[in-house]
C-alpha cells in the first residue's frame, strides 16, 4: 500500500504503517474506524486486510477526503467515508449503523498534502491567503486572530499553543505589521523580529500555534478520547500517532487514566518510533510517536 500511494500522490507517505497495522491487529471481519482518512494511506492499508469487515473513514478536511476516495477506489466497498472532525465521530459510527468498532487508528499529523497547497496557508514556504482551516466550511482563520487578537491575547496564544517563548516579542511584531493577510508576510514579520539561528524557521511554532488554535485541535483531541473507549469493543485497540509533545502528553495521561482504572492495557510501554530507514525516506516522521492500548 505504501509503494502504491506514493506512486498516485508523491507527497503521500503513511507515516509507521505497519506498526499500526500491527497494533490493530486487524480481524478480517472486523470493523474499524480510521478517523483521520488523509489521502487514504492507512485506510486502504486496513480495508486490504478485510473480508466482510468494514472500515469507516472520517476526516474533516473534505479536499482531502475525497482523494482518500481516489486513492482507496480498489476497495471502496469495504469503506464508508464520512466527512466531520473528532467531535462528530460519534456521528459517524452511527450514520452507518455501527455502535462499536474492533479498532480506532488516529494520526495526527498534518498532510503533506495540506503543506503543499500555499492556498490553503498552512505552509511558511508556499506563499497564499492566511487561512490553516482545515475545514474550509468554518468560519474563523488564521488571518482573523493575526489581526483582530489584542497583543497580549495573541502572545498567549502563540505560548500557550506552539510553546514559543520568544511571543511577547513576535505578537508585538505581528501587531504592528498588520493587517497581515498571506503566509509570506507573517513569516517574513516573524523572521525580521527573531531573526533565524538554526536550520527551523522562526516563524515555524507561531504557525503552529494558529494552525491549532483555528481547528481546536486540542478540544477535538480531547472530544475523541473521551468517546473511544465507548465506542470500542472489549478487545478493541486504539492507536494514536502524534507528532507533538503537547498531543502525546494529552494521550499518555488519558491511556494512563484508562489503565488505572482497569478499563484497559496500555499495549506500548514506550512509545513506537519510526526506524531509520523510514525517517530516511521519509524526514517528517522523525518526531513521530505511536502508543497503543487494548480495552479490557
């Protein structure tokens, strides 16, 4: 599947396959929900391993669902696409009739896809309009707290969010250079006030910050969490790839919390990594980290 991918989308790249196929432990006639479709990487990957199982796939970003569709047409009828975001997951399991499922894979990283496209503004490198919606259906963007958010209020964000601890001195930045409209401009603001030390762009965390803050990925995290271990069968995996420290505290602490409670067992006692050769394939896994568990 991975070979396959990268032949249709060459910034596609399904970041520990196999790993997560393996702590899935996929049951032919099992149902499974991949809620973070992307271009249908692990989602074909997993629709491959069933017979009359079934595997729904959700994502809230529409463009990208539908090259999921493309992408998983040879087993389109084993997969039930769905497009909202975590907090409707719920939704979606019943939309299709289903109550529980045998497994739930979420991968939290963002899409090449969505970096490659400068008109959806998630990219310092690719200039266009200051968006980072992801569904493009809602309302508030990134250009709207750059420039409407008091100075304070924006440095907060970009602390509290993308860990930035140079914020006072770039909300001042942004503040002054407003309005800022395209991705260029506010890099370019960032990068004049914190001038560059190392290989990492310094606009790159206040990027991340208002890409978080636009989507609430973090309350959307936590949405999902919450309404897993309801949804999963005993016996049921959840695996999680996340790709920052905020997101894997988030999802340690509530598998620690599952655990404790005897509800169930933490399948990774240390987090997965990927392996050389797929970092070297593929540099924007290296800061992945993959946890699994198995609901009692």
């Amino acid at each position: 599947m991975q070979q396959a991918a990268n032949d249709r989308e060459p910034w596609h790249y399904s970041v520990l396959l196999k790993e997560s196929l393996e702590y899935l432990a996929i049951r032919p006639d099992g149902i499974y929900s991949d809620v973070t479709a992307g271009l249908g990487g692990h989602t074909g990957a997993i629709a491959q391993q069933l017979t009359t199982g079934l595997v729904i796939a959700s994502d809230r970003d529409a463009e990208s669902l539908e090259l999921a569709r493309r992408n998983t047409a040879a087993w389109a009828e084993r997969i039930r696409y769905f497009h909202g975001a975590f907090s409707k997951w719920p939704q979606a399991l019943e939309s299709f009739g289903v109550s529980k499922v045998d497994g739930v894979l979420a991968d939290l990283g963002v899409s090449r896809y969505q970096f490659s496209e400068g008109e959806r503004g998630f990219s310092i490198m690719e200039d266009g309009p200051l968006d980072m919606r992801m569904d493009r259906s809602q309302g508030v963007s990134a250009a709207d707290f750059v420039n409407q958010l008091p100075e304070k209020a924006l440095a907060d964000l970009i602390y509290e969010y993308g860990e930035e601890r140079r914020s006072r001195r770039i909300s001042r930045a942004i503040v002054r250079a407003r309005p800022i409209h395209t991705t260029g401009r506010l890099a370019q603001t960032i990068e004049q006030a914190v001038p560059r030390t190392g290989r990492i762009h310094p606009a790159t965390q206040t990027f991340m910050a208002l890409r978080l803050k636009v989507n609430e990925e973090f309350e959307e995290l936590e949405a999902l969490l919450r309404s897993v271990p309801e949804r999963l069968n005993s016996g049921g995996r959840f695996v999680v790839l996340t790709f920052m420290s905020t997101e894997d505290r988030k999802v340690k602490r509530a598998f620690q919390a599952l655990a404790a409670a005897g509800q169930a067992k933490i399948l990774t006692k240390h987090v997965i990594r990927p392996s050389d050769q797929e970092i070297s394939e593929n540099a924007a896994s290296r800061s992945a980290k993959l946890r699994a568990l198995e609901l009692l």
